[in-house]
C-alpha cells in the first residue's frame, strides 16, 4: 500500500503533458526517477527481494553462496538503433548478463540498471527500452532492483547481476586433459542475423536470433552438473574456448566440422561469432554420454565438438588463418 | 598458486614494450583484461570470497541479507580529467556507491566495475584510476572482484556495489512526525572545494572534501540502529531530505542556520552541495541523545538541525528561493 500510494504522488509530480514526442530533458532527473519506477512497479512480488527501489540500496536474501556479474550495452559499439528496437536493446542488455549467471549453472535473482542518457532521448523509447528489460526479467524470473541514471553522450546501459550460486561450483578452470569440448544448440546464428540485417533482411530465425538472444539459464544448470569446466559464448567459440584453455592451463583442440552451424550460418561463422549465448563446456570422458542424455530429457542438444589436451590455446585442424573473433579495442 | 600462475602467463602474453605513454587501443581487449586482472591481483584473500576475476560470474558468500546499489562516474558529468586525477576518479567512482551502503547501515563487500574506455586512453592514466579503486577497497575492507570493459566515446565507470545488510533494516521510508532530523559532520565541503578548483586553489580542506570524500560507514552502522529513516547526502541535503519525505510520505523542515557548514561553504552550499557522504537521518526524539553520544563515542558530530511534521516536502524556515540542488538533466 505505502508503495501504491508512492507511485500516485510520483504521477501527480510528473510534468503534465509529457506526450509521445516527449524528451527525458523535459521531465528532469528526479521525473525520470519517478517515471522508472513507475514501469518498474509492475513487477511482481519476488520472495527474494526484501526492499526495491525507492531507498540508496535494494535489499535481497539469498542463501548460500551468490554469483555476481556485470555486463554493458553501448550504442554505437554493441548496437545501432536503426537495427535494434528500444525493446530488443532492452532484452539484449539483459540477456548478456544473464547469460554469465547461466555460464556459472546459477540462477538470476536481482539486477541494477545504470543507465547513461542523452538529454535528448525521446522517453517514449527509453519505456520502449525498460519494457524490453522487463520481458527479459520475467523471461527468466529475476527481479529489477535499482540501479541509476546520468546524462551522456550516447545511450549506455551498465547492467549488474547478481545470482543464486549452484551448490556445485563450475567455472572456467578445471578442464583436465581427456575431457571432452561440448557445447549447446547451434552457433553462428547472431552473426549472419547481423549480416542479414546490414544486407537489408529484417526476419528470419538468424536475424531473431542476432536480435533476442536466448541465454541458456536451463542448460546450465544441467550442465553444470557434468562439466569439469563451462563458460558462454559471448565472444565467438574460439575465444571462449580460449579463456578455458587459459585459466585451466590446458589446450583446447575443436574440430571444426564438428560444430553445430545454426541455420544461414556458415562454420567460420559459428566458430567466431560472438552473442550465442550458448555454453562451451568440457566434460569428463566417462560422464559425456549420461550429459548428453541429460540435455535431451530438457530438449536442449549437446554436441561434442573436440577434446582437452596437455599444452596451451585452442587449437582448430584444418582451419587457416588466426582465431576467428571480435576485439572491442581492435586489436589481436 | 593457480592464480599466481595464471597471472604470470597473463603478463606474459601482453604486448610487449607497453610504456608510459602506450595507449589502451595498443593492448587490446584481452590484454587490457589480463593489466586489470594483475592490477587487482594485489587485493588481500577476503574471507567472504570465493571466486574472483577470471570466471563469468565472481562468486561470494553473505549470510543473512545482502544490500545492492548502482553508481556512475562519467567524464564531462562527474568529474574533467583537468580538475581530477585519475587515482581521485577512481577513488570517487567506488565512495559514491560505499556510501548507499553507508546510508544503508551495512558494510560493503565486493564490487563490480563496468567500463566505458575511449582506445586512446593512456595505460598509465588507467592504472592509477585502478590505484584510486583499491586504494578505496583497503579503506573500507571490500574487494574488486570483476566487471567488464567496454570501448566509448568518453571514460565512464559504472560500479555495482554489494553490501551485507544489516539485523534491523533501515531506510528512507519510516520518518514520523515528530522525529528529529539529524546530519553528521559539516556540510558544503565538497562544493565549496569544486569552486576553490574552478579558481585555481588546489589544495585545502575544502578541495581534498571535493577530491577524496568519505562515506560514513561507521556512522551509517551506528546511526541505522537509532533512525527511523536514513539516507546519504549525493544530491545535497535539501533534496536528499527530500527523499526521506516523499518515502515516509511526511513533511521535513530544517532549520537553515541550524545546519553544521565546512569551512570555507555558505549555508546554501551545505543546503545543496551534492556529494558530500555525511548522512541525513531522523530519530525519534526520546532515542535522539543516545544517538549523539553513541556517536560521540566513535568521534562522529551528530546534529539536530530540524524536525518531521505532518504533511510533503521540505521546508527550510526563512530561506529564499527554490530548494537548492543540482539536476543531471537541467530540470527541476
């Protein structure tokens, strides 16, 4: 009740007349406060969550251990908005989040938005925006606690998350030579949506795919249970597979013509492609086929795809040329 | 000794030769990842950590409840490189969020920072924005523990903050009429020392306020056990009592010449001057002269500058003008 009443007297507050067309310029700082947590007040009672907005920190209870992560969305660098809608940039910013809760088998409970906003953003975009946020947190049942606001110079948001920690720790280390690579579903889709899109294609399961990402909350967790090591693919396979390789102290050997291409994807695609969202996980010998029955039960396919070895790096016979990738500084 | 290995074959594979003048576009993605990990490899084993940079998600561990906050420092709106050193930026990006959790009563535990970095920024610059980081970490007894780095246009630090939460929870809402409301330590400083900045003075209490403030943790954890509403002073005191009215749905009057003022600040920059990290509270009044000598105890001032009365809004008896304040967006 003391909440209802709150969002009353922050709509009586709000500018009058704040239309279509309307800029957050016009309803200032603390109106644009109001008006978040006036979309923000349709969530649903989280049991987890003790205290939301409207106070300097959110309050959560989970037990156990809690997974932490923080992820961004930048305009300009990881989307146009002549390609992306307000609401899929609101689910894509999300989603890379939940996406590192899922690379750790956890569950999504809690997440702060800070936001950077250009003066002249439109408010009917920035709703468009937070409706795209609010689809992706009841998507995958986690809350939005708080988070801030600053002008800038180009729309960024800054998402943390914080989750629910499997009683069975899985990260990055722990690949032992032997294992072998798996990884879910088929890759290569976000990249050839985006190609799709920059060719002037506007649908398709590829350019759906490059547009709302599907972390792999569900697999993970099961995964998680069989891997000796796991991550997301964030940063195309290779370079994944990489960072287990690096923090395992072990060689990664993937077989290029064993990776599953998404549909309209071709293998250099899937090999480095980047916002799947799917997981790459390396999983004992003797625990891989009960892992792959697993995943069936839960309709998610597990593919293997090479194995674990004694040295350093990854490894793709018969693939020319240096690891596919993406580097935001523009480097190797 | 896993990390220590980890970090050793990280220095390895940097580019080689990156010196004082070397630009982060030059280490690249991976490599500025692999200068942070080393950076923050000097942080002490925290007990509630158990995983940290290296892995999707960092991992911990926070009995009872745990506080969560959001904050940013974004270059051109919360500080110019000119007036700030980098160590002073990094600094003030992690005491703004210390101090919700401060304002929270809590104690901050692990943080998660999420960059925006233009490739031309110097190495050099970025390491001592890291030094300013830790060197808030050690005074306040958390831990660095991931984020995220992403190119821009500008230098923008968004940093997640969780804290431990404390028995009796405490927060903006719960103000009743006839509290009295309360700021420990003296107002103005922080504005008062950005105005010595923009006329050349570059040192003085005022200016080291501005440059390095201090959130009132200690006092948050002492003030929380005798407020009925509590909040910190980032906005300045008359809006951010303005807070604690619109949750507690009560009407805040402060007493202009009653509020305790830094030397060298005005009435109206203690009234306004934002970023200041002393806490506003109100107390019921038959708890209010064990909550000063509770503080005096600890060597923190704890005023009574005014009172809650029924009805909205903050009154500031004898002033003239609007309510001093400051707005991101230029509007009221």
């Amino acid at each position: 009740v003391a909440r209802k009443e709150a969002v009353k007297r922050a709509e009586a507050s709000l500018p009058r007349r704040l239309g279509r067309a309307a800029l957050v310029r016009a309803a200032g700082e603390a109106g644009l406060i109001r008006l978040i947590a006036r979309w923000l007040s349709v969530q649903k009672r989280d049991p987890l969550l003790v205290k939301g907005i409207g106070d300097d920190c959110a309050t959560i209870r989970i037990r156990g251990r809690q997974l932490l992560t923080a992820d961004s969305l930048v305009e300009g660098v990881h989307f146009r908005r002549e390609w992306t809608s307000a609401q899929d940039a609101g689910w894509k910013a999300l989603a890379a989040n939940v996406s590192d809760i899922a690379a750790a088998g956890g569950k999504p409970v809690a997440a702060l938005v800070s936001l950077e906003l250009p003066p002249e953003t439109q408010i009917v975009w920035l709703k468009a925006f937070y409706s795209g946020l609010l689809s992706c947190t009841r998507r995958y049942g986690l809350s939005l606690v708080g988070g801030n606001v600053s002008a800038g110079p180009h729309l960024a948001a800054h998402i943390a998350l914080v989750g629910e920690a499997p009683r069975r720790l899985i990260g990055r280390a722990g690949a032992r030579p032997g294992d072998i690579v798996a990884v879910t579903g088929k890759l290569g889709g976000a990249v050839a949506g985006l190609q799709s899109l920059a060719r002037g294609v506007r649908a398709g399961p590829a350019v759906k795919r490059h547009r709302h990402p599907e972390p792999s909350v569900r697999a993970g967790q099961v995964l998680g249970r069989y891997a000796s090591a796991m991550t997301d693919i964030s940063d195309g396979l290779a370079r994944d597979a990489g960072h287990i390789a690096e923090e395992s102290g072990v060689k990664v050997v993937i077989v290029p013509g064993a990776v599953p291409t998404f549909p309209g994807a071709t293998v250099e695609m899937a090999l480095g492609g980047g916002e799947e969202y799917e997981l790459v996980a390396t999983i004992p010998r003797r625990r891989f086929a009960a892992a792959v029955r697993a995943h069936s039960r839960i309709g998610i396919m597990l593919t293997g795809i090479g194995e674990v070895r004694r040295g350093r790096g990854v490894v793709l016979p018969g693939h020319p040329g240096p690891l596919p990738g993406f580097d935001h500084f523009g480097a190797g």
